[in-house]
C-alpha cells in the first residue's frame, strides 16, 4: 500500500472504474449471452457476500453496542429502499412516455436510461465508493478485498448498461462512456469515505461499516441476484455464487 492513505484510495477505486468501462465495450462490441451475464453476476455476488461475512461484520460485532448496530443497520436498509424507489418511479416514467408501436419496450427504451434512472445508478455507486473509503479506514485487507468485490459488481453494471443501450439503439461511443462516466462517482465516494473517517474511533467505524453492510447485502439480493435470475437458473451459474464465496473466503482467511 502507499504511504499516503487519500492516493492509496485514488488508486484502489480507479479498479473499478476500468472494470466497469471493460464491461461496456465488451457489451457495446460482442453482447454476452445471458447464461454468462448471469454467471458473472452470481459470482460478483458471492463475492461481495462473501466479504460482508468474512472482513465487515465481524468488526461490527467486535463492538459489542446492539442500539447503535441496529440503527445503522436498518439506515442502510432504509436508503437503498428509497434509491430502489426513486429508480422504479424514473423507469415507469420513462416507460409511460415510450412510444408506442411496439419498437420500445421496458429496459430497452429508444431513448436509453431516463435522468431518473442514471441518478439513481449514481447514488448507488457513489455509496460503493464511500464503502472503499469506510473498509480502508478500517483495516487495508478489508479495503484491498472490498475493492476486489465492487470491481467484479461494477464490471456487472457495465455489461447490463452498456447492453440497455445497445439495444436502444445508442452509439458504441455512448456505450461506453455513459458506464464509465457514472462509475467516476465511486472514486468520489471513496475519498470522502476515506477523508471523513481517517482517524475515527472504532465505535464510529463500526456503526458506518454497519450501514455499508446492509448496502451491500442489499446489492446482493435485490440487484445482483434478481437481475441474474431475469434468465433461465442453471446449476453452472449457481454453483458460480458459491464460487466466489469460497474465494473470497479464502483470500481473507489467508491474510
């Protein structure tokens, strides 16, 4: 790691940012099959489960202070259900006003992802990037292995975005740049993590690395997961989740 901790986060949460503009282009060039989206999502989402079992919530148990676990828990909850709202509202909009002669249809409109929908994408990701920033105060491991986790998400998000608007019809141009744009957020997110928690008590870190936790298995079972079963369940693509789980579980016992 670099002896200065704000590059040290400028470099670990450029990773995602390459991996999600490398999920654009090869949507944008050679859409994959939904069999192999859908094993690339499972095993991102072994793997960001994996990480919140192995490296996060066993430092917020270390706290031992139910009341303020519960409560930063159930925030967490609390705004990805209000993200998850304010996207499902921007997409019947954006569905309401598509035309209709049977060209655009929902998740593939003329005009790609309304404003609605791409802020709500924002937020989500500027909140992977404050979770970079909140591991890394915590301990280099659970940043390093963090970072890993949110790389293989957004290297998902890319493929599915870049996918949405390639059957919209947008340019490769705008195939790519859109995701990789968005996913600047992440590294933003990731320095005022990091810059606000440098130093933070243990109890502080604890009770943020609960809201973060709950972001994530939120990630896990309502986006990762949902949008992997959208195609036919295979035992392939199941046996990815479990996958990438054991990885990750391995990679952390191995520190």
């Amino acid at each position: 790691m670099l002896s200065n901790p704000l590059l040290t986060v400028l470099a670990l949460a450029f990773f995602p940012v390459v991996t999600t503009a490398l999920g654009a282009a090869i949507a944008a060039f050679r859409p994959p099959r939904a069999a192999i989206r859908s094993g690339i999502q499972h095993f991102a989402a072994g793997v960001v489960f994996s990480v919140v079992a192995v490296e996060l919530l066993p430092d917020v148990v270390r706290v031992h202070d139910p009341i303020e676990i519960g409560w930063t828990f159930a925030a967490g909850v609390a705004l990805m259900l209000v993200i998850e709202r304010v996207g499902r509202r921007a997409e019947a909009s954006a569905v309401a006003v598509a035309p209709t002669d049977g060209v655009a249809t929902q998740g593939t409109l003329a005009s790609g992802p309304s404003v609605g929908q791409l802020v709500a994408i924002g937020i989500d990701v500027l909140i992977d990037g404050l979770l970079i920033g909140i591991a890394l105060a915590a301990g280099d491991k659970e940043g390093l292995l963090l970072t890993a986790a949110l790389s293989l998400e957004l290297l998902s998000l890319g493929l599915a975005m870049a996918a949405g608007l390639t059957a919209s019809g947008a340019s490769r141009r705008r195939t790519i740049l859109l995701p990789t744009a968005i996913s600047l957020l992440l590294v933003v997110g990731a320095v005022i993590g990091e810059t606000l928690l440098r130093g933070a008590s243990e109890h502080t870190l604890a009770g943020v690395l609960s809201f973060g936790s709950a972001a994530l298995l939120y990630l896990v079972t309502e986006e990762l997961l949902v949008d992997a079963h959208e195609s036919p369940d295979s035992t392939g693509a199941t046996a990815m989740f479990f996958a990438g789980f054991l990885l990750f579980l391995l990679l952390g016992m191995a520190g």
